[in-house]
C-alpha cells in the first residue's frame, strides 16, 4: 500500500511526539485542529511516539481512512523534533522511506532529484 505513494501527495509529518494511543477519530481531529489541515484530503499524515519506536500514518481513500501502524522491535525512529515553530513538516516520499529506515530526512550524500526536459 505504501509503495503506491506518488510524489503528488503531500506528506506532513507531525512533528515531535503524538500519543498513539489515539485511533482514527483522535489522529484526524489532529490533523483538523491542531494542524489546521483536511484530514480527507489526499495526503499522508504520520506520526511518531515519545519513544520513536512506533509510528502511525493516517490517510483518506475514496470511503474511508487507511491507518498504517509499524513496531520497531530494535532501534528508533530519527523523528524531527521541531521544524522552526510549525507543528508539521511537508516532506518527499523518499525522505519518508528514509525515516522509515532508521536514516535522517536529510541525507547529504544522496543524488538530488532532477526533473527531466526534453531539448527543443
């Protein structure tokens, strides 16, 4: 399911720790009054625990909510803990596939992305 993630839906992720404890209702209520953002709008909201081991991601389809939820056995999360005063952080789909690697959102040494044109 993850791996459909088109690089045309935003991505935010809530910055610092949320208590995941909270389902659906709680993660999308959120999102609405906490971020200022449409839960039903089409774009993944993740979430990290205090001890970044656990994260949740919350995402509308069609009819209904899709909650992801993934349990490190061993090690943590590199979680941002702020984004300069902003509740959320707007990032790419392969800086979440390095979040959920155990890398850091920036990683230095990777290639940039390019957008190809053709030569008129």
């Amino acid at each position: 399911m993850l791996s459909e993630i088109g690089a045309a839906q935003p991505i935010y992720l809530a910055c610092g720790a949320t208590d995941l404890r909270k389902s659906i209702d709680g993660l999308a209520a959120i999102v609405s009054q906490a971020f200022d953002l449409d839960p039903f709008a089409e774009a993944l909201f993740v979430f990290c625990n205090r001890d970044r081991d656990k994260i949740k991601i919350l995402r509308w389809e069609h009819n209904g909510f899709w909650l992801y939820y993934r349990r490190l056995e061993r090690g943590r999360f590199r979680w941002p803990t702020s984004a300069r005063d902003a509740q959320t952080l707007l990032v790419e789909p392969r800086q979440l596939r390095w979040l959920l690697d155990g890398l850091c959102l920036e990683q230095r040494r990777a290639h940039a992305a390019l957008a190809a044109r053709a030569a008129i």
